[in-house]
C-alpha cells in the first residue's frame, strides 16, 4: 500500500470517528443518552462483556419488569441488570447469568 492511499485511509477512518463522537455528543446534549460499557458477564447471554449500549434516563413510574436498568448502588457502583419487580422499597434487579435476584433493592 502506497504512502499516500495509507494517508487517505487514516483520513476517512479519524473523519468517520469523528463523525461518531460528534453523533454521541449531540444525542447526549438534546436527549441525555449516555455511553455504557457491560464490564461484566452478569446479563450473557443477552448482552456480552464489552457490549457498548445506549442509555436514557427515564421516570421510575416507566420501568417495568424485564426492562433493563443501570442505577447506581450506595457504594457507588454503576449496577446494569434486569427489573425482577417494581417494588415499593425500589427496584428488584436480577442479572440474566445470576442465579437469584441481587440482595437489596435499589
């Protein structure tokens, strides 16, 4: 491959990523979504490690059982599984790879 078509290639690949963050920050901007990294194996096979989502906030009076919700634990830690239950304590969450339900609402 010659110098110059090498240098075209790099060009289109760093113009399409470009394009791509810009997408990212608009949609964040007008409609709050944000980027989402699964860091583990908790919801395979239906989402893999490494599987990049889209998120959006939503009201707690949306969610319904089998949504798949991201919140945040008191410690913390970005949790991302399943609603088992809207319940009046909060939200009952189950990984889809975990054999029962996680051990407190959130």
């Amino acid at each position: 491959m010659s110098r110059r078509l090498l240098r075209e290639v790099l060009l289109d690949a760093a113009a399409a990523l470009g394009t791509v963050c810009l997408v990212v920050a608009l949609a964040h901007a007008g409609f709050g979504t944000t980027l989402l990294v699964f860091r583990s194996g908790s919801m395979a096979p239906a989402i893999s490690t490494g599987a990049l989502a889209v998120t959006v906030e939503r009201p707690t009076a949306e969610i319904r059982p089998g949504d798949v919700v991201s919140v945040v634990d008191a410690h913390g830690v970005r949790v991302t599984h399943r609603v088992v239950e809207v319940a009046v304590s909060g939200l009952v969450l189950k990984g889809d790879a975990n054999p029962g339900a996680d051990a407190r609402p959130y």
